[in-house]
C-alpha cells in the first residue's frame, strides 16, 4: 500500500541555519504531496503541498518540490528561526474516493538561539 | 469563519470504558475524517463522513465507531476502550466536491489517555 518515509529526528540546529527534513513516498498513480507542522499542544496545520510532479510547494520560507523520479518531497528552508521549532509531517493523499491522508512519522526540529 | 474544533480537550479513561469525542466542521464543509495519532507518531486515517455516510475506513477494529449529523458535526465514539487506545485524537473537515482534492482543516485534537 501507500506509504511515506521521512528522516527521523530530532533534528537541532542553530538559527539561522539552513533546514533539510527528507521526506519519500510509495504509491500507486499520482498522489499530491503536502508537509504539516504540529506545533506543542496543537493540531496540524498545512504549511505547503505539490500536487504534481515538478510542482514546488512554498511557504513561510519552506520549500518542497515534487521529485516523480526519485519519488521523494524534501522540505527546505534556507535560514530558521527558534520560532520554527516544531514536529513537520510529510504526507500523501491517498487516491480514490476517499479523501485520505497517509502520513510519515514527523520528524522534530529544534531550533537554539 | 469559526474553524473546526473538538471536545474535549483531554480525557481519562479507564480499560472497558466507552468514550464519545466530538468535532464541528468548518463553515461550508461536508466532510469529517478522523486520526489517531500515537505518542512520536504520525496520525493514522480511522474513516471519514461525508454528507452523513462513512466513506472509507481505516485499519481500525469495529468498536470504532462514528457518525455525522446533519450539520456535518462528528461523532467518534471507542468502546471497551484498551490501554493502545490512549492517543491524540484529530478531526479534519474539508469540503469534497467529488473531483479534485480540497484542503483538510484539522482541529486542535483530543487527548484520551486510557488506565
């Protein structure tokens, strides 16, 4: 079945420094891509999504571009800030009928000042 | 716009209990699904509702259980509850028009913590 496999935390870095979380997928067709970040105490909330292949998701200084080849929706972001500091999900939507989200096992990043 | 929320907020219980979580959807959307996300894990699809009738199911056993009223508020109700049961509970609305993808809105969670 479909699946996402992101790196495994923590991830520390000093601010300002520059952010990759990877992030691959398996499955069938050709699902969209998003990254959520769950920061402590709080839901999800969508921070960018691709939803074909070469499409390049950004927001709030975070990029993720939808590689088909290497089935893979690195999330990137050139300088953080302590503020970023949170759990980031990489996740597919499963095809069909269903509106279903299949999603990594998130991957937490501190961020020292 | 009032954005999806959930009751309550936390939640004990104790092992054979029956626990009902509560979700309001988004103004103008139809659709619920449900998550469970364990402890340093990624949330798992339980089913979704939409326009009152449960379409799709997850890898979760019977006593999971769910509904969706007219307003398009949710209902997850868990019987005899087990201790793997102790979880964040997410609700998502979003507006499914059948053809494309519309974005999942998720609430803050309910956190059920089983003794």
């Amino acid at each position: 079945g479909d699946s996402v496999t992101q790196m495994e935390g923590p991830v520390t870095l000093s601010e300002e420094a520059f952010l990759t979380i990877n992030c691959t997928y398996t499955a069938t067709g050709y699902p969209s891509l998003f990254w959520y970040v769950q920061y402590p105490g709080e839901g999800l909330q969508l921070l960018l999504k691709a939803t074909k292949a070469d499409d390049k998701g950004s927001n709030k200084g975070f990029e993720a571009t939808y590689r088909k080849e290497t089935t893979s929706f690195h999330l990137e972001k050139g300088s953080v800030q302590v503020s970023d500091s949170a759990v980031y999900f990489c996740a597919l939507l499963h095809g069909g009928a269903t509106n279903k989200l299949i999603f990594g096992t998130g991957t937490l990043l501190a961020v020292q000042p | 716009e009032t954005g999806v929320t959930q009751s309550p907020t936390h939640l004990i219980k104790t092992r054979g209990q029956q626990v009902t979580l509560r979700c309001s959807s988004q103004s103008g959307h139809n659709t619920v699904s449900w998550y469970q996300q364990a402890l340093g894990q990624g949330p798992q699809f339980i089913f979704q509702y939409y326009r009152e009738e449960e379409n799709g199911r997850g890898n979760f056993p019977p006593r999971f259980s769910g509904l969706q009223f007219p307003n398009y508020s949710s209902e997850l109700n868990v019987n005899a509850l087990e201790l793997d049961d102790s979880a964040l509970y997410l609700c998502a609305s979003s507006s499914m028009d059948g053809t494309s993808y519309n974005e999942q809105f998720f609430g803050p969670g309910t956190r059920l913590t089983v003794l």
